[in-house]
C-alpha cells in the first residue's frame, strides 16, 4: 500500500495527537510528521534565519542529510500560507503542551497546588466540562410544507361574509358613480414659452438642473 504524501497529511494533522496519528497511519509517516512539526515550530521561532541555519540544526538534532531537511524546508514553505490561517489551532496546540509541561514539572516536585492549577486550566481551556455537541438531525428534519389560500383566519383575520358578492356590489357602485366621466386626449400646451422666459440667445444652459 503507497505511503499518503506527507504534505497533504501535514495540511489535516499537523498538530494532531501523536497517539492518534499512529491510529492513523503508518510509523514512517508519523515520525516525518513529528519532525516537521519539531521543525515548523522552530521557524516560527526563528522566522528571519537562513535556510542553511535551519538545516544545519535538524541535520545535527536528526542525524539526517541535507537532502532529507532541505525537503522538510520545502514542505514547511507551502505550509505556512495555510497555516497562517489557522493560527489558531496552532496556539491551542501549544498552550496544551505548555499546560502538560508545567503539570508534569509541578508533579516531580509535588508541587499538588500548581498541578491543580495546571489541570484546572486545561479542563477549562479545553471545554472538557461540556457535553460534546450533538450533530444535528438534518435528515429527520420535516419539511414544513405550504398550502395556497385565500382564507385570512390563517393569520387570525376575520373574514368578511359573502366576499366574493360584497366586491361585485362595490364594482358596481364605483362603475355606476364615474359612468359620467369623460375620457379626454392629450394636448400640448401651449405656455407661450418665448415670452414668459425670453428668447434662448443660443446659450447652453444644459448645466442647469
């Protein structure tokens, strides 16, 4: 079975749990992508150093040729657009890590009050007091279906008995009470314009509102 190109695992589970990345795949793609976050971490640490310090560095951390940090440099390059976009869950990530370093340190010393601090904060960093979000039923939703009428109580009107024969008596009346009005045609008028502005004097007055 083909190994997943690691740049498209590194776009869905950069930060991702290690103990579910290895339910999800296989031990060589996991380690690439633990070095690549290692890495990617380092350069936003680090973000106006030169590529050749950052592979002086993981080939020394790793043991690995240039050729091997030299293709992580070029994965983490077309990672950082997308990325940048979700920060977001970068900074979730490392303020977990943050929250379990300082629990792990605090618990060597059995320092009990900063543990409970620590445990305290993760519990509400991470919402875990929260039931989980049920998916909503999309499928079991009822389409609310929809009937034409020309009843008005359905929007709590009462309706006016015999409609139908109260507008025929109406038409009736209004069409009796203008039986004696006259239809006249259109006619210019005539304003006498010349006289009642003067004459034009060919001036352009086509700025004039």
């Amino acid at each position: 079975m083909p190994l997943p190109k690691i740049i498209d695992v590194c776009k869905v589970d950069l930060f991702t749990k290690e103990t579910e990345l290895q339910d999800r795949y296989d031990a060589i793609t996991v380690a690439r992508l633990l070095r690549i976050r290692d890495e990617y971490q380092w350069v936003l640490a680090n973000p106006d150093l030169a590529d050749r310090l950052f592979v002086d560095e993981f080939t020394g951390r790793y043991g690995l040729s240039d050729g091997a940090i030299y293709a992580d440099l070029g994965i983490i390059k077309q990672l950082l657009p997308a990325l940048s976009s979700s920060s977001r869950d970068f900074h979730r990530w490392k303020a977990n890590q943050m929250l379990l370093e300082t629990y792990a340190m605090a618990k060597k010393r059995k320092d009990t009050k900063t543990m409970e601090r620590a445990a305290s904060s993760y519990a509400k960093y991470n919402r875990v007091d929260l039931e989980d979000e049920q998916v909503m039923p999309y499928d079991q939703i009822v389409i609310q279906p929809f009937t034409a009428t020309n009843d008005p109580s359905v929007l709590g009107i009462k309706p006016i008995p015999d409609i139908d024969k109260r507008i025929k008596e109406l038409t009736e009346k209004y069409r009796r009470e203008s039986i004696d009005i006259d239809d006249v045609e259109y006619e210019e008028a005539d304003l006498e314009e010349n006289e009642l502005f003067g004459p034009d004097n060919g001036k352009d007055e086509s700025h004039i509102l």
